[in-house]
C-alpha cells in the first residue's frame, strides 16, 4: 500500500473512531441508585452484580452515601435496580440521566 493510500485509510479509520465514540456517549444514560449497604462487602457485592449488566461502562459505589451510579447504553432504571436488588440490600431508584 502506498503512502497516499495509508494516510487515506487512517484518516477514514480516525474518523470511524471519532464517530463511534460520539454516538456511545449520546446513548449513554447514568442511573443513580440508593442502595443499602453496610460494608466494603455490600459495596464489593454490589460492583460485581452492576458489572456484569449488558452495557454498563463505569459503576461508582459511594458506601459513605449508600449511593451507585451506574453509566452505560441502553439502560433501564427499572431493570438495573432489579439486578443490584439481588445482593439482599433494599434498592431504590433515586434518578436517571
């Protein structure tokens, strides 16, 4: 492949990329939870189930708060807090961006 041809397919390349990560973040939704956690195994329990959720991107687990933010695509507040409900702990949704 040629050098004219190799900067043309990088710059389509760049470009796909830029494009991508546009959309992703114009899908993203954030769902703030109060989750009722009592220790670093509440939250650890609570990390691991928001994991494994089709989507998710970051989790914060703020135990000090008894607050989870879980950002990712396509999510439901409704199916999320149903899916960290299964540690045991009393969830509710507080909001969703």
């Amino acid at each position: 492949m040629c050098s004219r041809c190799l900067n043309t397919f990088f710059h389509h390349l760049h470009n796909f990329d830029v494009n991508r990560r546009r959309s992703r973040a114009a899908m993203s939704t954030a769902v703030s939870l109060h989750v009722d956690m009592m220790c670093e195994g509440c939250a650890g329990a609570v990390r691991r189930l928001a994991a494994k959720i089709d989507g998710v991107t970051d989790v914060d687990v703020r135990l000090d708060a008894k607050t989870v933010i879980i950002r990712g695509a396509g999510l439901s507040a409704e199916d999320v807090r149903e899916k960290i409900a299964k540690c045991g702990r009393e969830t509710r949704v507080e909001s969703t961006a």
